[in-house]
C-alpha cells in the first residue's frame, strides 16, 4: 500500500480486512494500532511518503511501513500536553518486536507478532 493511494484509514481497514481471512489469532487492536502509529510517524516526520506491507503467515504477522528518510527515528518522552512523543513508545509494547532499518535510500520500520503457541520459533 503506497501512501499516493491511500490515507491511515483506509490503510487500517485493508490490514485488518486481510488479517481477519489470513491470521485470525493475531491480536487485532495491536496490529491496527501500530499501523496507525507508524503511518502516522511517518507522514508526520518523513515528508507524508510512506509504504506498508503486511506479511501474515500462521506464526507470525510483519507489519512494516517504510519512508524515504534514512535518519532512524528519535525516541522521545511522551507528553501530555498533544505535541506527542508516544508513537514508537506504543508500537513497542503492541508488537512481540519492533525494529529500525536504514539505508541510503529510507527506513523501514517493522514490527512483527508471533504465534502464542510458536514463541520458540526463530524469525528472520
């Protein structure tokens, strides 16, 4: 999904259109929350462009969402008062992993889930 055809919402109803068919017992609040989270981000903080993929398979769903800006993203304290700072903090404790790649050309960020009866399945 490329960020020129669609907004957050409708990114959030296409991931979890396809997780409700493809993965049924991953956690679907979380999943959709850190969509929101890391399409928002980067929007936000990497010129609006963006592309997500959704990987599902039976142990595990990869969610990434990648920009054109290869600057890791800071991680800062949340405020209260609406200038933000809670994005990744929120990502982090919604997925089994979240990680950063970057290269010359952009970021990925990605966060995965895995099976409640595969946690001691290696990923790659």
């Amino acid at each position: 999904m490329d960020s020129v055809y669609t907004d957050v919402g409708q990114a959030r109803k296409a991931v979890e259109q396809h997780l409700a068919r493809a993965c049924a017992w991953v956690d679907m609040g979380g999943v959709l929350l850190v969509v929101s989270e890391l399409v928002t981000n980067a929007q936000r903080h990497a010129r609006g462009q963006w592309q997500l993929r959704v990987q599902a398979e039976r142990h595990r769903v990869r969610v990434e969402v990648s920009d054109s800006v290869p600057l890791p993203p800071r991680w800062r304290p949340g405020k209260l008062d609406g200038s933000g700072g809670w994005g990744l903090r929120i990502a982090e404790q919604c997925a089994d992993t979240l990680e950063v790649l970057t290269s010359a050309r952009g970021k990925t960020m990605r966060a995965q889930w895995l099976h409640p009866g595969r946690t001691g399945v290696a990923v790659a």
